[in-house]
C-alpha cells in the first residue's frame, strides 16, 4: 500500500468510504481556528470547480457542493440560513445584485482636502459594502 498525501478537508462519510474501498484513511479533527480556515479554502475550492464546470449537470453538482460548504459556514457560525436569505433580500433590494457585472474602477470626488475624500470614501465603503 501506497501512502498518498492529501491534506485537505473532505466531507464527514468520506473516511468511511475510503474504508469501504480498502483504503485506510488517515485523518483528524481540525480545531476550530483551522476548521474555519479550511472551510474558507473550500469554499474558494469549490468555486474554481464551478468556474471550470462545462455542462449543466456539472454546474449542478459542483454549485451543490458550493451550498454544502456554504451551509457548514454558517453553521460553524451559528448563523440561521434563513436570516442570511432575508439579508441578502434586503441587500439586494437596496443595492441591486451582482448580474450585471459593474465594476468600480474608481470614483471622483469634488476636491475639498484629502482628510475630506478620505472621510468620504470610509464612509462609502462602510455603507455600501455592509
């Protein structure tokens, strides 16, 4: 038997599947700083795998594992998905979507001082990124 380094999280039956396989997996428990780390490299995972999907099917099945790690997010953070749904509405409600592919390549300001625009632009990002 071969050893085959891996070192990346898997979904909770995935061990045991190896083990059905004959394999022998070799795994532990993250703790909680580094399982919040690994769900964000997941999560980034996943998306590059949709980004690639070609068919439909694939798109499906990889925005499914997307979801998965999206639900365990918001789990590990105690987050109720449906507060997340009524937010986003409100969000979207308010400042639209992201379906028409604008992108801020920079904003001008009436010259009043630096320390002005600076105000200016803190206080934008806060607003309209929240």
């Amino acid at each position: 038997m071969t050893f085959q380094k891996v070192m990346k999280l898997v979904r909770d039956k995935i061990p045991d599947k190896i083990v059905e396989d004959g394999g022998n997996p070799i795994v532990r428990t993250l703790e909680d700083e580094e399982f919040e780390m690994h769900l964000g490299l997941k999560l980034m995972e996943e998306f590059v795998e949709v980004s690639i999907a070609e068919s439909y099917s694939d798109k499906v099945e990889e925005l499914a594992d997307l979801f998965t790690v999206f639900s365990a997010i918001l789990e590990f953070h105690n987050v109720d998905y449906n507060d997340i749904v009524k937010k986003a509405e409100e969000k979207r409600d308010r400042l639209g979507s992201f379906l028409q592919g604008k992108f801020l390549m920079g904003l001008e300001m009436n010259d009043h001082n630096d320390a002005h625009y600076n105000r200016m632009y803190n206080l934008w990002s806060y607003q309209y990124q929240k």
